[in-house]
C-alpha cells in the first residue's frame, strides 16, 4: 500500500512583490514499511516537503495522498486530526515541554485527539518500546540528549501512526548516541513502521532504504540504500 503519493506538487511563497517556488512539481511515492531519506542542500525545499507532507501547510498546486485520501482538499480542522491521528514528528531539537516528565509528553498526543484505550498505559508501553521505562518521571532537564530524543520518539509512535517524519533526528546528538538511535529507527522500520527523513548526513541518510536527492524544489533520483555499518 502507498503510504504517501505526490503529483506535481507545487508551494510558492509571496514575499512582497516576489514569489518564491520552494516546490515545482514533486512526484514521490512511499510504500508502506518504507524508509526513505531525503537530502539536499539548504533551500532545496527539504523543509517545505517535510511541512506539507505533515500536514502543516497545504501545496499551490498539485496534490498529496496521505493513505489514499487527498490532503490538499481537507480543511485546517482536518488536516489538525490528520496529523494528530496519523502522523508521528520527530524534531532535532525534540520539542518536548519542559515542565512535563517524560511519560506526560508523550501522552499529549493521545490527550489532544481521540484514541482508544487508557492513555497512560499506551504511553507507557511506547516509552517501554524506546528502552526508557525507567525514566518515566524525569523531566527533559533530568534526561540526557539520546534519551530526550527516544522520549520524542516515543510520543511520535504512540498513536500508531501511519507515517513517521523525522526532521534531522540526530542533528543534536553526538556520533555515538546518534548511531543508537538510528539503530532504534532501523528496528522501527523491520517493525513495518513507514519513515520519512530529513537529513545533511550521508552516513545517517544510509540506514535508509531510498534516497531522494532534492535542489532547486525538485527531486533528482531516488536511488537506492544500502545499511550503514
């Protein structure tokens, strides 16, 4: 199944009297259980690829299938339960609320959207799931930077999304905690979990089955990946 499928997908910026085309005409298709690494230089149109596909922004043109359903035509309301309901975001910066420990930062989705079941039970089994359950009470302040970005991986998976977009997820970290969790995100990936990542990194982009390679607001190739040793 397509988890994600782009047609011409197009966004331009009005800035003044100029208009800026960050996107002109993406085609991209992602599978189910796919990880997928997109790449570029600084204002190839990584970061307006990641908002939209997330829900954050809607295209100028063209179109954008999340599941087989049409995102460019959803109304703001909508495309809020979209990305609360079925896609999971995980920052360089992890984005976590400092004055919450780590099990209630990651139930915050499950108490914005509606989900079955007992909301501190599923953040607990998703804080389990990242190796952290013993740090359930700490804050972020209390956490170290892998464990702030497992905590954040953890809050993207715990709604049982249908795709995870990770914006430079190891941009924060050192070599040795960066290469921990990627590992966890490769073991995401055998689990059947759909991943989309931004990254400057060619060795992190290397646990990624595909690379897409963008300038310029477009997709170059899609080349193939092999695992990073």
């Amino acid at each position: 199944m397509k988890v994600i499928r782009t047609h011409d997908l197009r966004r331009t910026y009005v800035l003044g009297k100029s208009a800026v085309e960050a996107l002109r005409g993406v085609d991209i298709e992602v599978q189910t259980g796919e990880f997928v690494a997109l790449m570029g230089p600084s204002g190839s149109g990584k970061s307006t690829m990641l908002h939209l596909l997330g829900c954050l922004d809607r295209p100028t043109a063209g179109s954008y299938w999340l599941e087989d359903r049409d995102m460019s035509k959803l109304s703001r309301d909508e495309r809020a339960q979209v990305r609360n309901q079925r896609v999971g975001f995980i920052f360089q910066t992890f984005n976590l609320l400092p004055r919450l420990n780590a099990l209630d930062n990651i139930a915050l989705p499950l108490l914005y959207g509606r989900h079955a079941g007992s909301v501190d039970q599923r953040a607990a089994e998703a804080l389990e799931r990242v190796g952290l359950a013993s740090r359930a009470q700490h804050r972020p302040n209390e956490l170290s930077g892998g464990e702030c970005q497992r905590v954040a991986i953890a809050r993207a998976l715990v709604a049982d999304p249908a795709l995870i977009l990770a914006d430079e997820p190891t941009g924060n970290l050192d070599s040795k905690t960066g290469a921990e969790i990627m590992r966890l995100l490769d073991e995401l990936c055998a689990e059947g979990r759909t991943i989309l990542m931004v990254t400057h990194d060619a060795n992190v982009a290397a646990h990624a089955g595909r690379i897409l390679q963008m300038q310029d607001g477009r997709i170059l190739d899609g080349r193939r990946s092999g695992v990073a040793a």
